[in-house]
C-alpha cells in the first residue's frame, strides 16, 4: 500500500507536511498574495475608473444628441417657418400680379372698347356722310336734268312767297 | 396802290347824259357773275404779271358781245393804267355812290331762268319793303343755280335757291 492510502499515523509525515504548508504558506501570503493584492487593487481602480469614464462620456454624449436633437427641431421648425413665409409671399405675389394683369387686362379692354367705339362711330359719320354727299348729288343730277321750264316757274314763284314773309333783309 | 384817281362822280354824270347808267350797272353785275362763274377770267385779268396788250385782247375776244360799250371802255381804261385790280373796290364804291346820289339800294337776282316782269316787279316791291329805300333790280342768269334765286344786296344775301335746299339736305344727312 503507497503512504498515501496508509491510513497509519506517521509523525514523520505530518511533521514534513506542516512544515512544508508552513512554508508555502509563508511564500504565498508574504511575497505572492500583496503582488496579486495590489494588482487587483489596481485592476479594480482602473476598471472603476474607466466605467466613471465612460459614464462620462455617455452622459456628455446623452447631452450632445438632446442637443443636437433639440437643433434638429429648432432647424424642422425653422425650415416649416421659412417655407410657409415663402409660400405666403409667392401667394400673396401671384395675387398682386394676378390683380395687375387683370388690371391691365380690364384697361387694355376698356381701351379696345372705346377705340372700337370710335372706328364704329367713324364708320357710320363716313357712311353716313358719303350716303348724304351720294343722296344729294343724285338730287341734284334729277334736278338738273328733269326741272321743266314750268316748274322752274313754279319755284321761283313760290319763294317769291316765301320773300313777302320775310320781315328783315 | 392805284397808279390813277378815278373821279366816279363825273363817271355817273357822264354816263347819266349818255343814258347808259342803268346799262353800265347791269354790266358790273354781269361782269362779276361772269368772274365768279368761270375759271381763267380773275386769274388772268386781275394777275398784275400779265401784260396789259394780253389782257386787252383776252378782254375784247370775251367780252365784246355780251358787257356795254361804255362797261367795256371802263375795263379797258383800268387794263391800261394798270389798275383792273382794283376793280372789285372801284366798282362796290361806284355802286354805293349811285345809292346814296339816287337814295337807292341795286339789288341783283340770280336766276336760274330770267324772271318774268310780273316776278321782277314783285321781287322789286318786296325788296323795297326791306330795304326802306327806291331798289334797281338786275336780273342775271346764273349756271350754278338749279331753280329758285338768290338775292344779293350790298354785301348781303338770301338765298332761295334749291342748292340752297340741297345744302341743307346735304348738312342733315352727312353732317
């Protein structure tokens, strides 16, 4: 049987046995243990320090995106402020120049009525005037041609009728 | 300016004795129908640039049937002296003078046809009427007027004439 499975007392062993854990026992919490403490320490530190950190960084960026959120909505609005000025003042543009044109429109037509009132009033005066001027040349042509001896007598008689009614010369 | 007086007076006396007058007022009646109707008499008796042997002959081969020797003398008086141009005032001054010497107005009626005695003496009698004064009437024949007449007398007018209608007519329909 190895000493292992000897379940017999061995002074000897045991004695070599809490010597040997004395010593690694003393190895480990004077010279290993504070090495490992402090690196740990450390390691804590630095992980502390670096969750702070990028706490930090969360928060800070947190900020900038409500700020820049925020930017976002002020540039929305101011856009929807611009278009809707804009569309307004082409509104009220087109308006304006809708009433010009009409305007001008209406004068332009007033205009055309009176020339074409004109062109029809001159047309008749001509008309008139030429149906006159032919009327009273073809009288006078009828006159001279067919006023018989007689009859010029008889016209000459009868503004010597209208001569006696006449009361001032 | 008149290059010669002309003494009417002794003219109305001359051709009084003559008894020409009422000839020679009948020819200056005659003489200014005659230049209102017809194109070339004014512009070439009363054009100072023509000369006066061209006038004399223009004269003569127009006039020497239808004006009065005495009427014809005057003119040609005129042509000669260079004066014809003056005639229009000459011969108003002649025919005013005669009415203040005789206390008369001239009358002169165009005509289409000449008037009968009978229309002349109306016309006569009427005139005298609205005149208040004695009235020599002469009576022409105009060409320009189709029927009715027109009465002239120092410097007015009325007119009876049917242009004078168709003027009227002319005025109403083409005004």
């Amino acid at each position: 049987m190895t000493p292992a499975f000897d379940l017999s007392f061995n002074p000897a062993v045991v004695f070599w046995t809490l010597i040997s854990f004395g010593v690694v026992y003393y190895v480990i919490s004077g010279k290993v243990y504070p090495v490992l403490n402090k690196l740990m320490s450390e390691r804590a530190d630095k992980i502390a320090r670096d969750l702070n950190e990028a706490e930090t960084k969360r928060r800070t960026a947190d900020e900038l995106a409500k700020q820049a959120e925020a930017r976002l909505q002020n540039i929305r609005l101011e856009e929807r402020r611009i278009l809707s000025e804009a569309q307004e003042k082409a509104r009220r543009s087109a308006a304006e120049q809708t009433a010009e044109y009409l305007a001008e429109f209406q004068r332009l037509r007033l205009s055309k009525e009176d020339d074409l009132r004109k062109i029809e009033a001159d047309f008749y005066k001509n008309f008139e005037a030429q149906i006159g001027g032919i009327l009273s040349a073809a009288c006078e042509k009828i006159i001279r041609c067919d006023l018989p001896p007689e009859l010029q007598q008889k016209i000459l008689n009868e503004r010597l009728a209208e001569l006696k009614k006449i009361k001032e010369f | 300016m008149l290059n010669y007086s002309y003494n009417l007076q002794e003219l109305i006396l001359a051709l009084e004795t003559a008894g020409e007058l009422d000839l020679f007022i009948g020819d200056v009646f005659r003489f200014n129908l005659a230049c209102d109707e017809n194109y070339g008499i004014k512009e070439i008796l009363f054009d100072e640039h023509i000369a006066p042997d061209s006038k004399r002959d223009y004269f003569r081969k127009t006039f020497e049937t239808v004006l009065s020797a005495g009427f014809q003398r005057f003119i040609l008086q005129l042509i000669e002296n260079n004066d014809l141009h003056f005639y229009e005032q000459i011969s108003a001054k002649f025919v005013r003078l005669i009415g203040q010497e005789r206390n008369a107005s001239f009358v002169e009626a165009l005509s289409a046809v000449e008037l009968s005695a009978a229309q002349q003496e109306t016309l006569r009698s009427e005139m005298e009427r609205l005149l208040k004064s004695k009235v020599y009437l002469h009576n022409n024949v105009s060409k320009r007027i189709l029927g009715g007449l027109i009465i002239k007398s120092g410097g007015k007018m009325l007119d009876f004439s049917l242009q004078a209608g168709l003027d009227k007519l002319k005025t109403v329909l083409a005004p």
